[in-house]
C-alpha cells in the first residue's frame, strides 16, 4: 500500500488511534497523519479545498491560524467587482487591481481567495514547507492559466517588504503566537508588527488590509495606525472571527463596518456600518419596562461598540445605559443578531420567581448587564443545563434586575441579507 492509498483509505478514521497503529510497508505515516488530519479538519472550516483532490496540509498550527473560506470570501467583497450593494469597495467599483502581494501567506487561503482579483499576484512567508505547499495547492484550486500570474517567495515580510516594488494592494495577517506559543492581541505582541512597519506598508502600496485578533482593542489598534480608513468585523454564526484594518493613501474619516456572514442560509452576509463620531453623538431613548420583543446584538457590532447607534437606526429602546439589549413592541427581523419573543419577566423575589418557572427544571440562561454569573444564577435558581426554557438576567434602567424567559424568533435567510 503506498502513502495516498493509505491516505485515502483512512481520512475519515480517528487520527489519534492512526497513530497507535503500525503502518503498513512503505507508508510515511506521519505525512498520511498530517494529510488525514488536514482535510478533517479542512471539512468544515475549508469545504471547497476538502472537496478538491491533491491538496497538501503543512502542520495542524497553519490550520487552526488560518481564515476560514467564508472570511477569504469575504475580503475579496472588498476588492470592487464582487462587492454587491451596500457591502463598501476598497478601490472602487470595477476597479482592476494590477498588482498584490500577501507577506504572510501561511497556509494561503486568504490569497487564493484575493490573487484571481489581480494581474500579478505575490506569495511571501518565512517557512519554505508553507511556500511549497501554497504553491502545490494553487494549482489545484486556481488552475494552471492563473498560476502564470502568481509568485511564491520565501522571505520575511520584514525583508521583502523593504526590496519590494509598490503594489496596489498589501495583505497582512501577522502571527498572533508568541514564542511560547501562547496566543496575543496586542499588535505590538504580533509578527510582525504592524505599527512599527507603518509608513514602510504606505510607501509600498496603495492600500494596505491587515486581519487582526477577534479579541484586538479596535480604539488602541487606530491610535497606532494613523492611515486607517476602514474597519470590518466579522462574524460567522454569532461568533466573532476577525477584525480588519484598512490602510489607505487617502486619508479620510474611518467607517466601522459590521459584516454577519451567516453560513446555514448559503453565506449571505449582512452589514451594518457606522462612524466612531456617530456612535458618540446617539442617545437612545431609554425604555421603561420590557416590550413584547428582546434584542441581542450580533457579536460583530458587540465587538464594533456600535452599542448606542444600532438603537437609533432601527427605533428600539435601550433596556439600560449599560445593558446592551433593546426592546419593542413589533417585531424587527430585519435587526443584525438574535431577536427573543418575551413569555414573561420578573423580579427576583422568591414567590414571582416560584411563578414563572413553575415547571422548569432545566435552562439555558445567560446574564446581560448582570451582576452575577450564570453559574451563580443556576445555584439561585436550582437549574440544571437544558432545553425547557431560555432565560435572560439583565438591569433596566432604573436600576432593578429582571430575569426574562423568552423564546428565540427565527429570522428567514432574506432577512439577514441587507
């Protein structure tokens, strides 16, 4: 049995258990393991590449660091041509960029996702097993007239950045591990670092996109790059992903744009956009009590701080000045994140709490402005983890803490495209 046939017999096997096992005669057994693994892992994160035959997987690391395909499917929204309204262009509608280079390419998702938007495409990282793969993989996915536009390069982003002709467009993701392994925000903390390479990323390119930690201080992070346009978070499913940070030339005012790919309904993306000066200049109207519908935010505009400006926009009252949840008496499906159906509200006095979980015995509960956990909610309340109801802890603005049942409206896909 040579490696591929093993490969091929054994990837939907437990990998883990694989490599308690004794290959057969002339299997390389940690190159199958690293290939089984790859593509397991690649099913759900990467579908087309699992999909497609002959693709090669370096260690698992440049898996579990790498964007997913629909967040590379995302930046090239950003490039003109793809980018239906409202999702904002880069460079401008029908634009035709020339030249690109990616100076931390990893395993290269996100540049086979933008190199077919360019004329000439440049591939550049330190680790020559990832060049190598990124190029074997090009061929296979983007097919050999493209690869005649491509450029794989073994360097630094450091070194080549400083001998590099200018490009119209630069693509960042720097490593956000520290030597120990040990994962960080900060963009100080990340290779390389960005900040420090500021002017240098200007001189060599029109534009500048550099993906930073979901868990980056967005305010700390523009204090540091002073050609900063343009901002998008983005979440897959409810989750935060990634934060993006566009450098321009051209300076003008930044724009934070929220975009919400939602994966179940086939990837359709829905944004929300605003300005820093909008967000400080909203006062929304504060609510008296609870309404018949409950808003939650999208983890992307949670992240974005568009906490006072998304109230406004869709009419909702806030439930507190420092309680992110929104209420009203219709029904906003259109509104970016989880919208709950109120069954009943109250206080936490023992009798009115007794009422209304009569027959309870289990909930998912979560806390919104708080000031308890959900473990010690669940203790005060003596349930277990379930499905027989969904609760919400928060603060109103008066100050007093209301415990909400509610129940999740589901929003239709059209819903979710805006």
């Amino acid at each position: 049995m040579t490696t591929s046939e093993f490969i091929s017999t054994h990837k939907t096997d437990d990998v883990h258990r694989l490599a308690l096992s004794k290959p057969p005669a002339g299997v390389d057994l940690h190159y199958a393991l690293q290939q089984i693994e790859g593509w397991q892992l690649a099913c759900s994160k990467l579908p087309t590449w699992a999909a497609t035959d002959d693709i090669k997987y370096p260690p698992r690391i440049a898996l579990e660091q790498c964007s997913s395909e629909a967040t590379a499917q995302y930046k090239t929204r950003l490039l003109g041509d793809a980018a239906p309204p409202p999702t904002p262009p880069l460079l401008g509608r029908g634009a035709f960029c020339n030249a690109f280079a990616d100076l931390t390419g990893g395993l290269g998702v996100d540049f086979m996702a933008l190199a077919p938007c360019f004329g000439v495409a440049t591939y550049v990282d330190r680790q020559t097993i990832l060049v190598d793969a990124a190029r074997h993989n090009a061929s296979q996915l983007l097919g050999g007239a493209t690869m005649e536009r491509l450029n794989f390069v073994c360097a630094t982003a450091e070194d080549y950045l400083r001998e590099m002709e200018p490009v119209d467009v630069l693509y960042l993701d720097p490593a956000r591990r520290d030597a120990t392994g040990r994962k960080v925000a900060l963009i100080a903390d990340c290779s390389p670092d960005v900040a420090l390479l500021h002017d240098l990323l200007m001189q060599r390119s029109r534009r500048c996109i550099i993906k930073l930690s979901p868990m980056l201080d967005i305010t700390a992070a523009l204090s540091v790059l002073p050609a900063a346009v343009e901002v998008h978070v983005v979440s897959v499913d409810g989750e935060c992903k990634e934060v993006i940070v566009v450098l321009d030339r051209e300076h003008h005012d930044i724009v934070i744009h929220c975009a919400m790919i939602s994966k179940g309904g086939g990837r359709e993306v829905a944004l929300f956009s605003f300005t820093p000066a909008e967000e400080a200049v909203s006062s929304p109207l504060l609510a008296d009590g609870i309404d018949e519908y409950v808003y939650e935010p999208d983890a992307a505009l949670l992240k974005a701080g568009a906490f006072r400006s998304v109230a406004l926009r869709y009419g909702l009252l806030k439930l507190a000045t420092d309680t992110h949840l929104y209420t009203s008496s219709a029904l906003l499906p259109e509104f970016p994140g989880r919208c709950w159906r109120v069954v009943g509200h109250c206080g936490f006095g023992k009798r009115e709490l007794r009422s209304m979980l009569a027959g309870v015995r289990s909930a998912e509960i979560g806390v919104r402005g708080f000031p308890g956990s959900v473990a010690s909610l669940r203790r005060q309340l003596h349930l277990s983890d379930g499905p027989d109801a969904h609760l919400i802890a928060t603060t109103l603005a008066d100050g007093s803490h209301r415990l909400l049942r509610v129940e999740l409206v589901q929003k239709s896909s059209a819903a979710l495209c805006v």
